[in-house]
C-alpha cells in the first residue's frame, strides 16, 4: 500500500460543499458576479460562520465587505473536490438502483464519467444503457485495466457485496461508492464511501416515531 | 405545531441499526439464537463499546456473560426504529431514481410501503409501476388525506423541490425523504432526512482526490 497521509476534513463541511455549487451555478446563471458567506448562509439555511469555515476548508481567502467572485468560489471548491477534472468510474450490478444511476443526469455537473457497467444476468450482458454497455463482471479487471478506472460504483444485493468489493479491490480500484446496506472490508488505502438507504429510512422512521409518541 | 419533544439520539447510532438487523436476520435464518456484542462488533467492524451503546439506546439490557436472545434484539430495534408496523408513503416525481425507489424490493424488510406515486408528466400520468398507480401531482393532498398517509419521497428534480415540499406540507405530510440536492425549508415539527448523492460522491471525490497528492 502506497503511504498515504490523507489530511481529515470534516465530513459534514465535505458533504455541504455540493449545496454550495448549486446555489452559485444559480447566481451565475442569472449573471451575478459576487457573493457574501451571510447570503449564502441565509439562501441555504446555514450559519455565516459555518459557510466561512467550510470556504476556508477549500482555500478561499475572504475578501471582507467585498464577498467573492462566483466564478472564484466555483472553480475552488470544485478543485477541492477533484470535480475540474473527469472521474472515469465503472458500475457493478444492473437492477433497478444500477440503471437509476447509470441514468442520472446530475453526475455530469459532478465530472463523474460511468464508462460501463458490468452483471452477471445473460439477460442483461451486452445490452447497452445510454450507450454504456453492460459486461461480464468476468471482464471487469481486464477492463478496469484497459480503461485506467480507479473509481467503481457497487449497487449488487447485500449477499454478494463483499466479493464484489474484494473483486475491484484485485483489479486496482482505489475507490468504492457502495451502495449495498453491508460494511465493506477493504484494505487499509482504499476508499469505501457508503450510501445506506436503509440508515436514511432508520433515522427518518425513527424520528417520524419517536415524535408521534411524545 | 404540536408539541414536540424528541429526544435527540445520536445519528450515527441509528444509522448503524439496519447494519445490525441485517445481520441479526442472517445469524436468525441460520438457526443461530444467542448472540454476544463483541461477536457482532468483530462481524461488522465496529468496537464493541460501539455496539453496546448502540443497543443499550433501543433499550435493550446486557446480560453479561449470557448475549442477547437474537429475536429480543431483533424486535428492540424494529419497534424503536417504528419498523414493527407498516409505515404508508407516496413517492412523487417517477424518473429514473423514482422508478428505482418504486422497485426497491429493500423496502419491504422495513415495512416501508409505497402505496401510490405522484409525477405532473401526462406520459406517466395513469400508468403503473409494480401494480402502485401514478397519478397526477394534483391529487396529491386529496389522496394523502384519503389514505392517511403521512411520510412522503421526493424524487423531483432540484428546481421543483421547494414547491413540492411545500405541497407535501399542506397535505399534512409529517416526515420528508427528500432525495433532490436541495435543502428544503419547512415549518417546524416536519422531519425531512435528507439523501443527498452529490454529497457523498463529493466525499468519495474529495478523499480521492486528496490521497493522490499526497
């Protein structure tokens, strides 16, 4: 494993910087040029001091009583999130979630490329979504390999999540999206990002619960 | 608004439920009928302080030594997570990630049922998605009053969530699983958990990313 000396930003700044993008792509669009942390706090339901730390997370330098430059702010974060440059990544598992995302529009802003997808229903290999081709998983290696992805999208049911993770792993995959309501284990370098739907439902229900009997 | 007062437990802690009953259900199916904290910590990569503190929040009482009956932590955790009965949802906006969500077959392990879904779309409008009907978005509060229902999915895109949102609340909608990269503003008392993709893609990216220059 190469030494890797990741520095820890703080998940929850991490996690609000797309809400950010969004809001000034907005403003852009509508041809403003500045911007204030205060409007951006109060156009998203934030904290100034929230919005000048997760800024100064991305290395902005603030300009009191000026505000920043939209284009400025863009292309810092989107540097700060590797989004300037195109992700190439592979898909594992063609269901109903699988096609979902191989479908969604939203990753072209975020740079993410899904070059193809891979299954091992016969009814669903070499089939094409949106152009993409869906392979043997047999190829995956072999073709993470020829394609340089390092970025692979898991969206197998849970039972097979696992050897599906150990296969990418074994094929020089450096990141996982993981999408199967399992714990991972990787090896120490190797980047799992979860995406539980069932912890989602579990907080919203509990809430939803815990509200209706007080 | 009535008055509420929700008690505040950890978020991470609930997010880890499902983890656990996934796991519970499997050891269950398996015959197994004890288990210990420390056997289901090494299972899923957690410490084992972790794992008591996240049962002890549902309730549940140690015996040291002894484990926990599989079917008690099972049930504990259903009824504190409001999985123990069917928890009716519309879903509005059927695209690509709509459309998954409505096959999801996940769902039913918690008792999630999506009775009908909502889109403004006259191509969708009168179709069916796994015998659940579409209708258009302007019935919307005339059914949720009708069925009583009370937890709503947002699947719309971006530009169109506030208003939904706002439509959700006049039709008495209480909890919100919002999946539009938005924040939603809502009246107090409403719950909205939200699932942001762009979010963790950018934590995936931003780890990455910062890992490859090093």
């Amino acid at each position: 494993m190469s030494e890797t000396k990741e520095r820890a930003y703080p998940v929850p700044s991490i996690r609000r910087l797309p809400l950010y993008l969004s809001f000034l792509r907005k403003l852009r669009d509508e041809k403003v040029e500045v911007v204030s942390s205060t409007r951006i706090a109060e156009e998203l339901g934030l904290t100034g001091i929230q919005v000048r730390k997760d800024l100064a997370m991305t290395g902005i330098v603030g300009r009191p009583k000026i505000g920043h430059t939209i284009n400025e702010l863009v292309s810092h974060i989107e540097c700060f999130l590797g989004w300037n440059q195109t992700r190439r990544a592979f898909l594992v598992g063609v269901g109903h979630l699988g096609t979902a995302l191989l479908g969604y529009k939203g990753f072209q802003q975020e740079n993410l490329d899904i070059l193809a997808s891979f299954d091992t229903s016969p009814q669903k290999i070499g089939k094409e979504i949106l152009g993409r081709p869906i392979y043997p998983l047999s190829r995956f290696e072999e073709k993470a390999k020829e394609l340089n992805v390092q970025c692979a999208i898991l969206t197998v049911p849970a039972q097979f999540a696992q050897e599906t993770a150990d296969l990418m792993v074994k094929a020089g995959i450096q990141g996982i999206w993981n999408f199967a309501p399992v714990q991972l284990f990787v090896p120490e370098g190797i980047i799992v990002e979860n995406v539980s739907l069932s912890s989602s439902l579990a907080v919203l229900s509990q809430r939803m619960n815990s509200q209706k009997t007080v």
